[in-house]
C-alpha cells in the first residue's frame, strides 16, 4: 500500500503504456510429483495472461505487471492449479542519488515453487507470497557510491501439515560502498543482515556477513563479477512437550559465503556461468546454504530462429536446527528453440531433465518435453 501511496501522483500525471501477453503449453512429464516411487505420468494444458503496465515519467517510472496461469491435467483435478499474482515498482533518479521499491503478492503451487529449495514437490498445495523491498544509492563522487537496501518476505502454505512444508518470514538489510578503479573496474564492501523466522515461532535463526567486491569489463563482450566474505549464522529452535516448551536448542554455524559472475555478450549469442554459495529461507522451517554453479548460453541462429542450452546444479544444505529436510542435491539439464512466426507470435520447444537426490526421500528423476504458443498483443500508450 505504501508503494501505491508513494506512485500515486506519477501515475496520474505520466504516460501509460501496457503490453499484454499470451501463452498456452502442452507438457508431458513422466515423474510430476518428481517422486522416487509411483511415478506419475501426465500431460498438462497450461494457459498463462500477463500484461506490463508501465507510467513514465522524466526521472521515474512505475510499473505493475498482474499474472494469472491455469493448470488442466491429464490425470484429473487433483493436481489442477490456478495461480495469479501483481507485482509493483518503481524507481527514481536525481543528479546524486536514485531509488527503487518493489512489492508483489503471489499464489502458487508448491509443484513449481519448492523445487530448489526444499525439493519438495511431490504434494498439490498452494503456497501464498508477500513480498516488498527498497534500495537507495548515493553517487559521492564519479568514482564512489553507497548504498542501503532492504527486503521482506513472507510465506503460507495451505494446508500442508503432512507434507513437512511450514509458514515462515524472513527480512534482510544490507549496506556497503563501491569505488572504481578507471574505467574497466571498480571494487567495494558490502555488510548484510537477516532474521528467519518460523510462523509459530519455534525455528528462528540470524545470520550477519561481510563481503568484498570486484568487477572488471575486460572488453565491451565480457564482464566479471565476484564477491566474497564470511558469515556467522545463529539458530534457535524450541522444544515442545504437548504443548508446552520444555527445552531451547542454540547452534552457532560460521561459513563462507561468495558468488562469481562472467558473462559474454554477442551480437548474436549470449553466455553466462554462475557459481555461487549462499543462504537462502526455505519452508522446511530454516535458512540453508545453497551452493549453486550454472551455465546458460542462448544464440540466434537467424533473425526467426533461436537455441538455449542451461545445464545447472544445486546442493542444499539445513543450518542449524532445522525441519528434518537435511542435504538435497538437485540437478537441471534444459534444451530449446525458439521460432518467431510473426512480430507478436513465437513458438517454442524444450526438453529438461530434473533429478533430486536427498537423505530425506532418496533420488528421483523427471524428464519432461513441452511446446508453447506466445502472443504478444498489440502494445498501447495513453498519455494524459
């Protein structure tokens, strides 16, 4: 509500544009639940509306883009999904500073949201989102800036008492600086702050870590980025006896934390390479650490026809006292192709590989082929 309170004038003063979208999916997957038994073979209509409604102005913008998807599959309404969401933001600059907020609100299907994360996505249920977030930068110099930001999350699932998954928060608040170092580099610091905490309070956890940055542009085809430092994570979790709290658990976890970014960017082509080891909230009633290396690459073959290829994996770790979800290794291998028809209307193919491995509900594989239609509506302003 504070973001819409914040935008309100820009909106009624700037120029509208909107650009809706369309998409309708067949999918066929041969494990959906991605379970290690009584695998489930299923084909899947997906229809999905989406439209970016933009107000611009000199120095600022505001945008709001509402989402809705639906579900059908082949094996009856027990694991059908309506999912909608709306997110907003808006940013704004001046001659030494600028700003930027976002909030959004979802709900989801734990089918898709818990893959990297829990690894859970063997159950149906919805999992309903609040999110906002802020950031602001100074520009002392041409060389120095700082900057504060911060962000929130709030999570619900519907339901799944059985299924392991719990309610939870978590907030973060970081602040730090960056110099350059002539034109092709630049380094800096970078201090955060989190609290995790379970909806009844029974997990909660903090973490605090310290971070250096470096980032070079070679040349105008690559860039390279990395950060790292050290993190000091404190959990809690209490202990219940019919309801009653009858013992505190504390554990102290210090660790590394850090990510690596390179990037080339063609005419025609693009890559990326991510390695990464970071902390991250998950439903299974604590913060993990997930370690995290990716590779992407996507390339126009002409101006119609276009190929992607990401081969990705994660491992997942529980800090402190957790929700029993333990170590989960998960790995994504994707293929695909684009073909853009008309201006407004593409077709695309894929094929991906999933699999899970963890100590909790053994490994399991999914192999999955889908062919979509997008249409991009014609787009439209209004200026006032």
């Amino acid at each position: 509500m504070g973001l819409l309170i914040v935008v309100s004038g820009v909106a009624s003063a700037a120029e509208w544009r909107n650009q809706p979208g369309f998409t309708a999916k067949l999918e066929f997957t041969d494990n959906l639940r991605l379970a290690s038994n009584e695998q489930l073979e299923v084909v899947s209509q997906i229809t999905s509306f989406s439209t970016r409604m933009s107000a611009l102005q000199p120095r600022q913008a505001f945008h709001i883009v509402p989402t809705l998807r639906h579900a059908e599959r082949s094996n009856g309404d027990l694991f059908d999904s309506d999912e909608y969401g709306l997110d907003a933001s808006w940013e704004r600059s001046g001659l030494t500073w600028s700003v930027a907020a976002d909030a959004g609100y979802a709900v989801d299907s734990t089918l898709t949201t818990e893959f990297e994360t829990t690894g859970l996505v063997d159950a149906q249920k919805d999992r309903e989102q609040q999110r906002a977030g802020a950031n602001m930068t100074w520009y002392l110099s041409e060389t120095t800036q700082m900057f504060v930001g911060g962000a929130w999350q709030d999570n619900k699932y519907e339901d799944a008492e059985q299924t392991g998954l719990v309610d939870f928060s978590y907030g973060v608040v970081s602040a730090g600086f960056s110099r350059a170092l002539g034109s092709t580099q630049s380094v800096g610091v970078t201090v955060t702050a989190d609290r995790f905490r379970t909806a009844g309070g029974d997990r909660k956890s903090t973490s605090q870590s310290v971070l250096a940055t470096w980032s070079a542009t070679p040349d105008p085809l690559w860039r390279l980025e990395a950060q790292g430092g050290v993190r000091r994570t404190e959990g809690e979790r209490t202990l219940f006896f019919f309801g009653i709290p009858i013992a505190e658990l504390d554990e102290t976890d210090y660790g590394e934390t850090g990510r690596v970014t390179i990037t080339r960017q063609g005419l025609r082509d693009r890559t990326n390479f991510l390695a990464s080891r970071e902390l991250r909230p998950g439903g299974g009633g604590t913060v993990f650490q997930q370690d995290e290396i990716e590779l992407r690459h996507l390339r126009e073959l002409t101006q119609r026809l276009s190929v992607s290829a990401s081969v990705s994996y994660l491992r997942n770790e529980e800090l402190g006292n957790g929700g029993g979800f333990s170590q989960r290794d998960l790995t994504t291998f994707e293929v695909g192709g684009g073909w853009k028809l008309t201006e407004d209307l593409r077709l695309r193919a894929g094929y991906a590989f999933r699999s899970r491995d963890s100590e909790r509900a053994g490994r399991a594989e999914e192999n999955r082929v889908t062919l979509s239609f997008e249409y991009q509506f014609p787009r439209w302003s209004l200026s006032r």
